[in-house]
C-alpha cells in the first residue's frame, strides 16, 4: 500500500508520455447557507497502466516528487 494522500477523480487528459491529468471534485456544504459547494483539483499523476484513456475514472497516491508539477501517480482504475 502507498502512504500518503489518495484521491479519486476523472482522467481528463492523456496527451502527456507517461503522465495523465486527473481532476478531482471535493464537495462540501456552506457553513451558514448549507448549499453544496463543489470544487475541482487537477493533478499530474504518473501513469504506468495500460488502456488509461479520458473519462476514466482512477485512484491516485501522493508520492515523492518526480518532477516538476508530478507528486502522484495512479495505482489502480476503478
């Protein structure tokens, strides 16, 4: 198992060698007006799996740097 942060989120770009985009939406209520509140994060994760394609939805953990903007990469598809 891979410590540190995981998240689940939608592949929304593949065009990268070796890195895809993930966007993760973390929804919570407002505190006073109790609407729901969404809001996206995109990552660069290293991807080794095989037929990862857009609209996939994917798991994600937080690994040392690897470079630049990558700090995850995607351990499984879901």
């Amino acid at each position: 198992m891979i410590k540190g942060r995981s998240f689940i989120g939608k592949v929304v770009s593949v065009k990268m060698t070796k890195t895809v985009i993930v966007e993760v939406v973390h929804t919570h209520a407002h505190i006073l007006y109790k609407k729901t509140i969404r809001r996206n994060r995109r990552f660069a994760a290293h991807n080794t799996l095989e037929g990862v394609s857009v609209g996939d939805t994917v798991k994600i953990s937080e690994v040392p740097p690897m470079s630049r903007t990558k700090h995850f990469i995607v351990a499984e598809k879901i």
